[in-house]
C-alpha cells in the first residue's frame, strides 16, 4: 500500500475514532434522560394500554383497560419486577414473555393478586384460559391470545409457546421503535455536542490529512480502543488528549464564522455531518475502526501466553 493509501486510510481511522468518542458522550447523555424520564417502562406501559383497548374506545372502555394495565402490573409475576425505593415505585422496562402472558390470564379470571397466583395460573385448564381471554376487553391482545388459543390445539404448553412468542414479536417491535427514537436523540445531542466543542467533521479530516504528525497520534489513540465502550470517562480523556482544533478560541479551531457567509454555511454542514455520524452510534463507529485498523495490516495481537519468537510460531 502506497504512503497516500496509508495517509487516507489513517484520515479515515482519526475520523472515525472521533466519531465513536463523541457517540459514547452522546449515548450516556440520552440513556441518562431516558433512565430519569423512564422512556422505556412508560413505552411499554403506553403499548399495554393501547393494546388492551379497541383502538376507537372511549370513556368507560378507555377507563376499564387502564384498571387492566393497573391490574396487570399488581400481578405478582409482573409487580416482582418493579422496583422500589425512596417511597417511589419504577415500573419494570422489560417485562419476560412467560411473566406476561401469566399475568394476562390471571387477570382476565379475575384473581385477587396474592403470592400463588402464577401456580394457579400454571395449572388452569384450556376452556379456563379461553374464559379468561374472552373476559379480557375486545382489543388487539385479546385477540391475539384468541388466535393463539385456536392454533394450541388443546394444548396448554403449546399454547403458551405461541402467546409467549408472539408478545416477544411485540416487544422487539417496541424495541425498535424505541431504538428509533434514541437514534434521533443521538442526532440532537450529536449536534449540540459538535456545536459546544466545535468539532466540524470537514475541518477536522482536513487537519488528519495535512498533519502528518497528527495523524499518526491520532490514529495511535484510536489503536488503544479495545474491548468494551470506554466510559464517558475514558471517553473525556480522549477528548481531552486529542490534538485537533477542538473549542472556538483562536488557538483552538477558530472564532465563530459571521453569520450569511459561506463560511459559516461550511461550518454549519461540517457540524451537521458529525452529529449525522455521531447518530450512527457507538457500536457502529467501534465495529468500523476494528475493520480499519486490520486493513492498516496491525492483525490480531499475539496471544500472552504464547511466548514464542515470531520465527518458532506456526505460520
């Protein structure tokens, strides 16, 4: 490989090292909000909601699903989850298949909820969870346990592996959605993480390509990434020992370009492609470098025990 080949490769590697630092602080700052605003529980707790309900229910039907989701969650099978702490109680983010499904049943017989509800629920026959579906509300759940209960074929094994797996389906679909929408929390505090530390992907790649020197470093640091995503700790560090034009002082990556120029403009789309990369997330920037870094030839490294010279080890 030629030195330009190398020079490119190396630009490549700085960039995407940066963007992977930068997507770690991106990632820990939305799954802290989503952990203080508790996205994931009350995504799952809406999706109950929305499900044990016909989609156009109103007044006392809209009522009676939301005493069902409540129902749901006192359930012992569902309510061991929560957690509890400083008089305030967290609904479970994620709720096992085998649990949910226990605790539809059980609270479409109408148990009382106390610790032998899910031995009971264990042994109810298949006419015993057909009445219990069918007093559920006429919703998509309800119908989905229905279906589930016609292809059992009077068998309650075969009956639970086909509820069980069908909330699965629904789950990973939430999952999703969920994924979605922390993609685009990423992009957000993407942006506002490049604007705070003024880290213009155009501006940056340009300062790997010309700055030998830097480049080298750059792509040294990048090599130290192994194993799990740094902390946002490490991850500051990083940040902190990258010597790239970072920050808006004059030493640094410059003052802020006059507003309706066509460098501000340049300015303003080297931002939006590093909070577009930063969105890419952490595992994804972490999976490029690793490729980078074999095509740069630096291999796997040797095992420790292996003590060998390089010429007495197999080829």
């Amino acid at each position: 490989m030629g030195l330009s080949e190398n020079s490119v490769l190396d630009v490549a590697i700085g960039m995407s090292f940066i963007f992977f630092v930068l997507a770690v602080f991106a990632t820990a700052i939305s799954e802290a909000i989503a952990a203080i605003l508790q996205t994931r529980s009350k995504s799952l707790e809406g999706w109950l909601t929305d499900n044990l309900a016909n989609p156009d229910a109103t007044g006392e039907d809209a009522q009676k699903a939301k005493e069902i989701v409540a129902a749901f969650y006192r359930f012992p099978a569902v309510n061991g989850l929560t957690r509890n702490g400083r008089g305030k109680s967290k609904k479970p983010s994620y709720i096992p298949s085998e649990h949910a499904i226990t605790a539809l049943v059980g609270v479409g017989a109408g148990y009382i909820p106390d610790v032998q509800e899910a031995d009971r629920v264990a042994k109810v026959s298949m006419d015993e969870i057909k009445d219990a579906i069918e007093k559920l509300p006429d919703s998509p759940i309800r119908g989905a346990l229905l279906s589930a209960w016609n292809r059992a074929g009077g068998d309650v094994s075969v009956f639970r592996a086909t509820a069980e797996r069908w909330f699965d389906d629904a789950m990973d679909r939430l999952s999703g959605w969920y994924k979605r929408r922390l993609q685009l929390c990423l992009w957000v505090f993407g942006f506002l993480i490049a604007c705070a530390v003024n880290a213009d992907a155009f501006h940056m790649a340009q300062t790997l390509y010309k700055d030998p020197t830097v480049r080298q470093i750059v792509a040294a640091q990048a090599q130290s990434v192994k194993g799990a995503t740094p902390d946002p700790g490490t991850a500051a560090h990083y940040i902190a020992n990258l010597p790239l034009p970072l920050g808006w002082g004059k030493d640094a990556g410059g003052n802020a370009p006059p507003v309706a120029s066509w460098a501000f403009l340049a300015k303003l789309f080297g931002l939006l492609l590093t909070s577009a990369a930063v969105a890419m997330g952490a595992p994804f920037w972490f999976d490029t470098l690793t490729r980078l870094g074999s095509l740069r030839g630096t291999g796997p490294q040797p095992n420790p025990a292996d003590r060998r010279s390089p010429s007495e080890r197999p080829s």
